[in-house]
C-alpha cells in the first residue's frame, strides 16, 4: 500500500505548502515563498446562439424530448427567475439516483433555487426495469447516455442563453457514477463536476485512461449503506473504496500528493487536493462521519443526522463557482 501523507492546517502550514509546491513548480496564491503567481483570469461569458431568443419564461419548467440513438429521450429544463435573455447564466445538468424519479431528485436537492439553469434529465429503464444511467452493470444495454447529454447540450445552447464556460454536471449515486463517465468521455464540455454517494463501478472509468484532469468535488457517507465507502461487491462487480476512487482522479489531474484535511464540524471532514496541473484544477473530497446514503443538507423526510450537517447544493454551487472553463 502506498503511503500517503495528510497535511492539516496549523502551525508551520503556509512555509510547509510554499516548500513543497515550489518544489513541484506549482505556483500557490497568497502563500509566502511560493513561486510568484499569474493572476487568474476568469473569462467572459460565453454566450450561445440561444442569447437573445424570446421565448423563453423567466422561472418557467420547460419540458423537452430528444431522440438518442434512435431512442426518444425526455428532460426538463428549469429556468432561474432571474434569468434575462441577453446574459448568458451557468448551466447545470443533474442526474438523479437509480431507480429515482427527476422530481423528487429536483425537491431533494433543491438546486433549481440556485441562478442558473438546470437541467433534470431521465434515464432509462435498466436490466431490473428501474430508471438508471450508463456506467452501472444494471443500465440499458441500448443506453447511450453520453450521447444523451451531448443532445441535450446542443438543444439547450440553441435555444436558451446559457455560458458556455460556466457548465456543469452534478448526480447522485448512480448519477454520480456517469457524472463521473462524462468526466471523462466529455471533459472539455463541462467545468466541473460534482458527485454525491456516487455509485462507481467499473463502467464509470470506461475512457478515463487518455482523459485530460479536471476539477471534481465528491460527499460520501462513511455508514453508507448502499454504496460502501470502503468498497465492496453489488450486482457481480467490485467497486472501489472511496480513498482508491479519489486516488484515480487525482493521478489523472497531476495533483500533488498531499492532501489538505480541514475539520468543517463534528461529522465532516474537507480532504482537498490543491496543487494541480492545470493551474486551477482542484480535486475535492467531503467524508462525512456516520452518513448515510443521501444528499447532505436535503432534510427532504426530516433530517438525518450526520449529513445533514453540511448543505451539499450550497457547497457545490461554491465549487463550481471557483471553476468555471479556462
């Protein structure tokens, strides 16, 4: 087993940090002795032939279909009430857990509150006839979900003004796991990606070997009692721990191996990989003590101890504010 060092913040923590990153030649804001940085430029908006249209409702739930490889597929779009035609705003498609409805998913993660607008695709029925998502052993054998979201980008950027610098993928569990597959068959359509309880099994690094890095959160419960976060054996596969899942993401992204660990509370815990390549690339890991397998802060059913300590759509909305494209 590789060893693997911890860093936590106190004492010593700036001068640790400013060795070691000008040892890596990875410039680190702010941090006296690091090697000088290039400012940050966040780029303009980037707007989409949908800038401008008409017809689209600030606040409206815009129902669509689109065919997928000779599939019709359904998705809806939920347009911020602060939407404004001419200002192209982020983009955010999230993909519900197996066997989950795209509404409830909407309620429990409230991310239509966020100003942006959001996509809730459906996935289709799998082996076991519930809705799930290409990259599990129990999807579709004629999913092509990829294709899916390539589709739904292409509608959505035609007809509503989204920034294409500022989109993003978010899921849960089994949408977790193919939030995980675009980030690698489609790394350079999306600016970030955020997974909660992911499912991920072996489908969901199918092209992760020649995929570029990129910036990731991820939340998962150490009591999960449907996705283990110490790994373990569903539907005939092994899936990883999540520790060894993490390990890929950042090898993939050129990331210093030293972890920062900050305490958030009680249950949760911030492991953070800063020191990426890209510049800006940040890889990120939420481990909740005791939670269970569900979207933290939801409290959709009453809260739930551990993880509703910590507001996961506040959280990555955060993220994904610090990386949009560059």
């Amino acid at each position: 087993m590789t060893e693997r060092r911890i860093i936590r913040r106190g004492k010593g923590f700036a001068t640790f940090v400013a060795v070691a990153a000008a040892a890596a030649g990875i410039s680190v804001p702010g941090v006296a002795g690091a090697t000088p940085p290039t400012a940050p430029t966040v780029p303009a908006p980037t707007p989409v032939a949908g800038c401008g249209s008409p017809t689209v409702t600030r606040g409206a739930a815009i129902e669509r279909t689109t065919r997928s490889d000779g599939v019709e597929r359904h998705y809806r779009i939920r347009i911020p009430a602060s939407y404004d035609a001419r200002l192209p705003v982020p983009l955010i498609l999230a993909f519900h857990g197996r066997n989950e409805k795209s509404t409830r998913f909407e309620k429990v993660t409230r991310l239509s509150s966020l100003p942006a607008v959001v996509v809730y695709p459906d996935g289709l029925r799998g082996r076991s006839g519930e809705p799930s998502w290409q990259s599990a052993p129990y999807a579709s054998p004629t999913a092509d979900d990829v294709g899916f979201t390539a589709a739904i980008l292409r509608d959505v950027r035609s007809t509503v003004c989204v920034d294409r610098a500022r989109t993003y993928a978010v899921g849960r569990s089994n949408g977790g796991g193919f939030v995980a597959l675009l980030a690698c068959r489609m790394p350079h359509e999306f600016a970030a990606f955020a997974a909660v309880s992911g499912a991920f099994y072996p489908e969901s690094a199918q092209g992760c070997s020649s995929s570029a890095g990129v910036s990731f959160v991820e939340f998962h419960g150490t009591a999960d009692p449907v996705i283990h976060y110490n790994g373990g054996q569903k539907f005939a596969e092994t899936y990883p721990s999540i520790p060894q899942w993490l390990s890929g993401w950042t090898h993939r992204a050129n990331c210093l191996d030293l972890p920062v660990e900050s305490q958030i509370n009680s249950y949760v815990t911030k492991v953070e990989w800063g020191f990426c390549l890209p510049a800006g690339t940040e890889v990120t890991h939420y481990r909740i003590a005791g939670g269970g397998h569900r979207w933290p802060g939801s409290r959709v059913g009453g809260s739930s101890g551990p993880s509703d300590t910590i507001d996961a759509t506040a959280v990555i909305w955060q993220f994904f504010a610090r990386h949009p494209m560059r």
